[in-house]
C-alpha cells in the first residue's frame, strides 16, 4: 500500500492534476484587472516547469519502441 503512495504512476497524475489548476489559475489572472503580470509569469513558469516534469516522467514510464 506504501509503494503505491510513492508510485511514479501516482506522482503523474499527481503532477497532472496541479498543471491543471494551475492553467485555471493563469485562466483567471489572465482575466482579472488590473492585470498582475508578475503573478502570471510566476505561473506561467510554474507551469512549463511542471509539464517538463510531466514529459521527463511520462518517458520514464513509457520509453520508446526499440526501432
């Protein structure tokens, strides 16, 4: 049950899950006025750091077909 809680599955989805609150996070600072560009630029950045995550796990998981 431990081994599951630390799975690299779980942590995917994991990371998943907060890249998407994050996009509805950037959604509604994008829509606020005023526009506070420093706090959407640290999600922004927050975000692209998260989906590198995301790619680097999902190749982890997944590696390519052997050609």
């Amino acid at each position: 049950m431990d081994d599951n809680l630390h799975s690299p599955q779980r942590r995917l989805i994991e990371l998943r899950m907060e890249h998407a609150d994050l996009n509805n996070l950037i959604d509604q600072a994008a829509q606020q006025s005023p526009l506070d560009d420093l706090v959407l630029r640290r999600l922004k950045k927050r975000r692209l750091l998260l989906r590198d995550q995301i790619a680097k796990l999902e190749a982890e998981l997944e590696p390519p077909e052997p050609a």
